[in-house]
C-alpha cells in the first residue's frame, strides 16, 4: 500500500512536528506503507522521509523540476520522478496513493487537501481514505470551515465526511 503524505516544506514552530512526522515515517516503514510525498529533504516532508528511509522502507519522491532554490530535493529514495509543473506533481501524487495522510503544513498543502477533496467530490478520482493528523488542533479550524460551508450548502457534505480526523496532543 502506497501512503501520499501531504505536509510542510517547512519545519514549523516547534519541534513537535518534526518529531512526529519522523516518528510517522519509521511507523510508515515498520507497516511496510510506502511513502509518496513531494521529493524534497526540507521541512516536514523531509522529516517523514528520514524516518522511513531510516527504517529502510520504500520512498517515492515526485519534485518539480528547476522550481525552488531554497528546498532541496532528495534524489537517494526508493524511486524519485522530475515533472516540469507543480500541477504534474499534484495529479502524480494523487494518482499513485492508495489514501491520503495530512499532516501540519501551509498552503501548499492546503491547495493539496482541497484539490483532493473537491475531485473527489466531482468524481474526477476515486474515493480514497483520507486521514488529518491533527496536532494540538492545529486543523481544527479548518474542519470547523468545512462543516460550516457544508451546513451553508457551498459543500456537500460528502467533502466532511471523506476526511478523517485524528487528534494528537
């Protein structure tokens, strides 16, 4: 089973979430879930990458060509894919997944997340589970604004249902 991780190209605040996206890669690996994840060693996604490197497991990095001079890719993985638009990034990682797993992030992943969420309300991709890792709530306004846009009818409620959120403190 293949496992996108969408995250933070960035480290974030605190060290809780480098922490814990090293620990999901070595429990990633432990599982035999390979990862697919952006490519690059920088922030979260590099962390979650070290951790299933480290526990030798299987690394999918999909990095857009010539398009970020402050975040490195890590071309020493299982198998790593050049695509020459942040688009053609999007559809591979979404294409290659079996389920989605969200982790602290910006907007990058955001746009991720809702891209995710919108096709498959559309049935434009075929549903898949999606999990929210929500540490010490930091989603929880984002969920709270789904489940708004959906009792306003912008949304169906489909789009709150798909994903699945956890809590970690």
């Amino acid at each position: 089973m293949k496992l996108v991780v969408f995250c933070g190209a960035r480290y974030g605040k605190e060290k809780k979430y480098t922490n814990l996206a090293t620990e999901i890669g070595e429990y990633m690996a432990e599982k035999r879930l390979g990862l697919v994840y952006g490519g690059s060693f920088s922030g979260l996604m590099g962390a979650v990458s070290t951790g299933v490197l480290a526990k030798n497991g299987h690394v999918t990095g999909i990095y857009p060509r010539g398009l970020f001079d402050d975040e490195l890719p890590r071309e020493e993985v299982s198998e790593f894919i050049y695509t020459e638009t942040m688009d053609e990034r999007k559809q591979l990682l979404i294409n290659k997944s079996d389920a989605y797993l969200i982790l602290p992030g910006g907007l990058g992943t955001l746009e991720e997340l809702s891209q995710v969420l919108c096709s498959i309300s559309i049935g434009l991709i075929p549903k898949k589970p999606i999990g929210i890792l929500d540490i010490d709530g930091f989603y929880k306004p984002l969920v709270d604004f789904l489940i708004h846009a959906a009792d306003e009818e912008f949304i169906d409620q489909i789009s709150t249902q798909l994903a699945e959120m956890k809590e970690v403190a």
